[in-house]
C-alpha cells in the first residue's frame, strides 16, 4: 500500500514533539496544532527524507455540534520520490485555519468549497468566496446541523402540476416550498466576487449554457484585445451535495449516486468507492478473485469509452466533425456490450462492495474480444485523421504548457499530469484489483503541453485494450462458472454483506483510497466515528476539479481560442467537479 | 515498472517539406473518409427499426404474479409475514418492503398490506393481502437494487424502456399496473431471463440472437454465445487457488 508506515511517520515525533501519530487499518494519520500547521507542512514539502511534494486533497471534517472543537482540517498529501502518502490532521478552532495556498496552490479551491460548505476561515486566503454556491447564500450545508433536505424557504408553486387549480394530491406530487435559489442579484454579486480586480476592459463570459463548456461550466475571461488577463471559473451550476448524500444514506445504496458524478465513466466511479469501502472493511484482499478480473476489465472497457468521448468531442470543438461519429460508432459497441453485461448502457451500478452482482452473460468474452480486434484498426484511423495534419498541430502544438511543478503544485492527476512527464498512476501506484498482475505501460509525455496530451490520451486507450486482453485470457482459461463473483462472509454475523446490501455495517476508522480515473485521481476519504450503516463523513476527491483549477492559470497570456483547446484536453466533467 | 514517453519527435514524425508541399496529410486523411464511404450502414432506422433491449436490461419494474416457478422458500416468507396465500395470477408480493429498505429512494414507494375481513372461523382469518403498491418512476434510478433484495423475486425489471408522458401522474404506477407490465414481459421473455425457480438464468446471452438491429453497428457480427469459460467443472485448473 503506497502509504507512510508509521516508523517514519513516529520518527517525525524527534523534531517535532507537539504532533501525534495515529494509525487506522495502516492509514498513518499526523496531528498537529493549527499554528504549527504551515511550519510543519513546509518542512514535510522540503525535507528530501519525506519531501510530500504533490498535493492531494483538503477537506474538513465536522465532529458534530456538540464537540468542542467541532471541526477538523484533514489534508492529503503524496510524496513521489518515496510513493506514499500521508494525512495531516489539525483541529479549526474558533472555525479558522491558516491557509495552504503559500506551499500549494491547488489548496486554493478547495480552502473555498471547505469554507463554502463548513463555513471554516482560512486566514491568509487572497479570495476566500464560496466555491459551489452563489455569494449570499446563508448556509454552510455539510455541517452536520444542516438538514439533507435542505431549509426550504422560497415558494415555488411553478413545481407542481395544477389541474384545475388545485394541487394533486399523491406521490408525484412536491412541496410548495423550495430550497433558496440565487436571484439575478446574487450571480451578479458572485460574479463580481470571484473577479474583484478587472485589469483590462472588457471581462468576457463563456457558459454555463455553452455546448463548447462540455457541461455548466462559466468562465470569467479578462481580456486584453484577444489575450486572457486573468481568468476565473464559476461551477456549481451541478452541484447536488454528493458528500451530502453520501453521508445519509446506506453504503450500496450510495453507488448509483456515483454512477451520476463522472456520469461518462461511471464504472470507474463505482470501482473508486467500492475499493475504499473494502479497504475500511479489510476485504479487499479477499475479493474472489474473478470478481476482480471481472472489475479490471470493465474499468479499462469504462475508460476507453470515456476517452473515445473526449476524443470525439474534442476534435469536435476544433473543427473535425467527422471524428465524433467515427468514436461514436465505436462507443455504441463499448454501450452494447455495457448493456449486456451490467443491464445499463450510461449508469452502471454493476460493483457491489464485494464483488461484482451477476457473472458474465454467455457470449460477452467473446464480444468484448471481437470489440478489441477492430479496434486497433480504428485507433489507427483516427490517427490518420489527425495526428499529423497540420491545423491539428497548429491548434495543438505548445499550447498552454503545464510543468512538472505545475502537477506538484495543483495536485494535478491522470492523463494530465502524465502529459507533464510525472508518471503518477495510481494503477501502479496502489495497485487495487488485479492491476499488480497485469502487463501495462504508463504513457509519459515530454513538454506538456495539449498536444502531449493528446498523445497520452490515444496511448492509453492502447494500453487499456492491452489490459483488457490480459484479463480476457486469464478469466476464459482460469475460472469456472461456478467460481464465485461475490464476497461469501467467512462469519456472516459478523460482517453482513448482500448484494443489494440491506445492513450492511462499516467499522470505525478512516481510509483514504483512490483509483485512476480517466479524468484523474478519483479518491474516496471515509471517516467513520463508530462503526455504522452510514459514514460519518464521506469527501470526494475529485481528480477533474484539481485538474480544472489549474486552468484559470495555463490560460493566462493566451488568446482566447485556446480556450476550446486547453478545456478539451483537461477534459473534466461537470459532475465530478461539482459533485 | 514500464513508462512509455510520447510525443512529436518520439513516436510521431513531424511533418517533412514533402508532406508540408503535397497535403499529404490531407490526403491521408481523406483516405480514412473515403474507405468509410464505401462501409455498410450501421445506425439504426429508428422509429422503423428498433433493436430489443438486452435481457438484463433495467427497465420499468413489474411486479410478477404466481405462476408456479417460483423459488423453494416463497411459502416459508408468506407463512412468516403471515399473507394469505396467492392463488395462481395473484401478485407474489408479500408487503416485506425489503425492496424499499434497499432503495436508494425509498420515498418513491408507498407499500401497504391489508388485514383480511373474514370471520374468524374462515382459513384466511388474521392474514393479510397486498392493498397498495405505488412506484413513482419519476424519482427511480433504475440501479436495480431493489429486484436484488425481494425474496420472492416479485418485483423485476422489464425492458420497458419508453416512459415518457405528458404529466407526472402517469409516471406513477399501481400494483394492478405493474402486474401487467411483469405479464406482458414474462410471456414474451420470461424463458430467457429466469430459469424454473424463477432466478436469473446462468447461461443469459450478452444480447437476444434474433436481434439483428444491434448487429448493424457490429457489421453484421453475431456472437456466437459460446460460454465464458473454457472449464465447466472446478478444479480443473489449478491456478485460481494460487492467486
Ligand atoms: S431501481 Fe433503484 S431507485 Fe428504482 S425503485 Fe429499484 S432500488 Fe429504487
Ligand atoms: S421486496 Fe418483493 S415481496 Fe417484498 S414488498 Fe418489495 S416487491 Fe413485495
């Protein structure tokens, strides 16, 4: 497991005695006091020993209104000269920390969605304005007084469906009352918010409602003449409080609500939270191991369909309209065979914490097999289209370069960061499922800049269909019909595990784990007081909204028509960053 | 472990003088367009030509009635929840509301029994019936988990997949209803999905063989639904223990 053992993180107690170390199910957790915070992080960022470059996640944990201090800051960290990770705890009290963004720039977001949605202060914080909901709303919703339904207080009939001037009565039928909604003020307000200081005239405005945003996503672009001043992005426009949801509900029950973040490859959103809940539960190792195979597979099958989207929508907003239905063609394919294993083309909901629900139908080897003999063929066309052709190139090549600094400091992950040269995957890195078994190479590009990452992408897809071979031979010549697909408790009293998972219980503790994604680390933190049926808090670390972060930044200096490119080529989806 | 470096220069040439001159990379481009010129169609003529939903499609529910197959502890569930026991087209229903407790959205349902009112002498006295069972559709993500928690394998999934309407009531359905949805798809279908104890099939094809719609985007392919492994028996092949 990529994680710091706990001889080197106690070895830390000889330079600093005020921080504690504790340890849950080998996740090596550091306390230290808030004002000891930043001295203490510089030195784990600087230290050659330790030297915790990358940033992962920061989040904050409420403890609930009755403790003293109520709230937690909890940041993630990785080191990638020794792989591993470490988590540094330290207690908000009076609701305030110090901010992070001196060491780590990508902290900036998430400073502002942990004061959005826990009301913390992070003292030094140059713009601290809410991240996901608009300037002047009154709540903070994941604190734990908030209730999920949310405060209803604005009425708005318009919901309800009127026959006759009267309200129906029965199931379809919702509240009068809604949940506070922003006014035309309140956006304006957000948008001055977010972009206080204008440096030239004109600020140029690009979505929510814009088919090349892929999503509701809206940029704010300071423009000089055709150069971007500055640049800021408002999301939130999707935000559902996933987290929200995540913590009041059953842990089966959450992973159709996964299904719906990265709806464009939801297996691999499943696979993410099926494997740190296995993790907390200690069962991971003892998934039968078809289920894996089964899991490794549909994974690599998820992320080629996603990237043959990205590709398709991609050369879509440059001008090459014929690529999108040439990768549709091939996704209609991935969708069949998606169908006919799992039951659902778009949201799967096919892994169980434990295994997968059903065995492979009769006949789907056997067409995933027929899929990946065509498809090299196809890569190979799209290639053709595209690679070399000169305004490809020209759109393509140099275009906002993110450095090998750039992915420390914005804890950029996936293909992103691969493009800048770092070789972080986590398939490598921790290894879950059957990863460790199969025969891959990480694709790693050179200048990172978009057309890198271009490459990246088309090598992965290759990569992905290398897997996807490996784990069809291994589950045609190794296994059974009868071999299981799904985790038979030794005890079942002990642990109660069905595959619709009615009762099924999570221990105390907390595990942080991730799996990659095709838009980046996808990592689930679930932070368990006491063992119960839903998690004390549950925090989505979401690869696409780091890797959107670092936008505001790669497109400053450039015309406004890289843009298009640079947002195709981070390739988020609106799910995910806004959760 | 292996890392493969890309990039111009790696393993993509950047253009030559000639190439640059002749458009050849126009040309090439062209090419892939004008192979795809002479390819046989592969979208589907929809409306006129629809293809069928796979087998285990998650479709619009129904609730199944008893016709004989079902499972060996459907009358131990009924004796324990104390129903009356169905005759032959009555719902398999029997109130557990395990399907609820699974849900994601369990708002979505409204699940009711009913007491009997017969005198006290008659066999069904103190037993209930199913008198309410509501789905609003509306607010259903069709994940499947709660046809995974009924015991009585009663509420399944159909490959009724067209709900739209023009008022929300609709989306609502009743038990009568999803009866007949379940009716309409087990007749049609039932064979292909359940064996006789009424539990998914083992050897369910990936999609129906009489789908020829879906094979157009294949190039006319049909798999041949050969099963997934090549060893039946366990114990054949020692390496799955090894792992
Ligand atoms: S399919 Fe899922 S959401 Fe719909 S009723 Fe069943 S359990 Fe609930
Ligand atoms: S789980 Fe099955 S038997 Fe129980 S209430 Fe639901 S549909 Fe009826």
């Amino acid at each position: 497991m990529s994680w710091i053992s706990l001889e080197k993180a106690t070895a830390l107690k000889e330079k600093f005695n005020y921080i504690d170390v504790a340890e849950s199910n080998g996740y090596v957790s550091v306390e230290v006091p808030k004002d000891k915070l930043i001295s203490f992080l510089q030195f784990l960022k600087e230290d050659p020993d330790y030297a915790f470059k990358m940033f992962i996640d920061l989040t904050v944990i409420d403890h609930g209104q009755k403790e003293n201090p109520r709230f937690q800051g909890v940041i993630i960290l990785y080191s990638p000269e020794y792989k591993e990770r470490i988590i540094v705890k330290s207690w908000a009290t009076e609701e305030t920390l110090p901010t992070l963004t001196n060491l780590w720039s990508g902290a900036k977001w998430a400073e502002r969605e942990a004061w959005d949605m826990f009301g913390i202060k992070f003292e030094g914080h140059d713009n601290l304005v809410r991240m996901f909901m608009w300037e002047g709303y009154p709540y903070h919703p994941l604190r734990k007084d908030f209730p999920i339904r949310g405060i209803e207080d604005v009425e708005l009939p318009s919901l309800n469906e009127v026959e006759r001037g009267d309200q129906l009565e029965g199931l379809f039928n919702y509240s009068r009352m809604h949940t506070a909604l922003p006014t035309l003020e309140d956006l304006e307000k957000t948008q001055k918010a977010r972009m206080p200081k204008k440096k030239s005239q004109i600020v140029l405005n690009w979505g929510p409602l814009h088919p090349g945003t892929h999503g509701t996503i809206w940029f704010l672009f300071d423009l000089d003449g055709e150069y971007v001043q500055q640049c800021d992005i408002i999301i939130g426009q999707l935000h559902r409080g996933v987290e929200k949801i995540a913590e009041n509900i059953g842990y089966q029950q959450f992973i159709p609500y996964t299904d719906r973040m990265d709806y464009i490859a939801s297996i691999n959103e499943n696979h993410a939270y099926v494997v740190a809940a296995e993790k907390l539960l200690g069962i991971h190792d003892k998934v039968p191991p078809k289920a894996k195979w089964i899991r490794t597979m549909m994974a690599e099958l998820s992320r080629i369909n996603s990237h043959l989207l990205w590709l398709g929508t991609y050369a879509l907003d440059l001008g090459a309209l014929t690529m999108f239905l040439y990768t549709f063609r091939e996704r209609e394919k991935i969708m069949d065979i998606l169908e006919g294993i799992t039951g659902a083309r778009f949201t799967i909901n096919y892994f169980r914490i434990g295994g997968v629900f059903a065995d492979l139908p009769a006949g789907a080897l056997e067409a995933i097999e027929h899929f990946l003999k065509d498809f090299p063929e196809r890569i190979n066309d799209y290639e053709n289209l595209l690679t070399r052709n000169r305004i490809w190139l020209k759109r393509n090549k140099d275009v906002c370069v993110l450095t090998e600094e750039d992915v420390y400091d914005y804890g950029l992950t996936g293909a992103v960061a691969r493009a800048s040269g770092v070789p972080y995957d986590v398939r490598k890195i921790d290894s879950y499922d059957m990863y460790d078994e199969v025969d891959f190479d990480i694709p790693v590009g050179e200048v990172g800049d978009s057309y890198d990452r271009y490459l990246v992408r088309m090598e992965e897809m290759r990569q992905s269909a290398k897997i996807i071979q490996q784990c069809i031979e291994k589950l045609r010549n190794d296994f059974t019909p009868d071999d299981p697909y799904f985790l038979e408790p030794e005890d079942p009293k002990k642990l109660k595990l069905s595959i619709d998972g009615r009762g099924l219980k999570l221990p105390q503790g907390e595990v942080y784990a991730s799996t990659d994604n095709p838009r980046g680390e996808l990592g689930f933190y679930i932070y368990n007081k006491k063992a119960a049926i839903k998690p004390h808090r549950v925090r989505i670390r979401s690869g696409a909204f780091y890797n959107l972060q670092v936008f505001t930044k790669a497109i400053i200096g450039r015309p406004i028509a890289d843009a298009i490119t640079l947002l195709s080529t981070i390739d988020p989806v609106v799910g995910e960053t806004d959760r | 472990m292996g890392i493969k470096k890309v990039g111009l220069n790696r393993n993509v040439k950047p253009q030559s003088l000639v190439e640059k001159i002749f458009f050849l990379d126009f040309m090439k481009g062209l090419k892939t367009t004008i192979k795809h010129l002479f390819r046989k169609t592969i979208t589907v003529d929809f409306p006129y030509e629809v293809s069928t939903p796979t087998i285990r499609f998650r479709g619009v529910h129904g609730l199944r009635n008893v016709d004989g197959t079902e499972a060996d502890d459907f009358n131990s569930w009924i004796k324990k929840l104390k129903i009356k026991p169905p005759e032959m087209g009555e719902t398999r229903c029997i109130a557990c509301k395990f399907c609820q407790a699974a849900c994601p959205v369990p708002e979505l349902f409204t699940i009711k029994a009913e007491k009997l009112n017969v005198p006290e002498d008659h066999p069904h006295h103190g037993l209930k019936v199913l008198s309410v069972f509501d789905m609003d559709l509306s607010k259903c993500m069709f994940c499947g988990l709660c046809t995974q928690a009924c015991p009585t394998d009663c509420i399944i999934h159909t490959d009724v997949y067209d709900l739209s309407s023009y008022t929300r009531k609709s989306w609502v359905l009743n038990k009568e209803e999803l009866s007949r949805i379940a009716d309409d798809f087990i007749a049609r279908r039932g064979k292909e999905k359940f064996d006789e104890k009424s539990k998914w099939r083992q050897d369910q094809q990936i999609w129906p063989d009489y789908d020829t719609p879906r094979a157009k985007a294949w190039d006319g392919w049909m798999p041949s639904y050969t099963p997934n492994y090549i060893n039946t028996q366990k114990g054949t092949n020692n390496s799955t223990e090894s792992q």
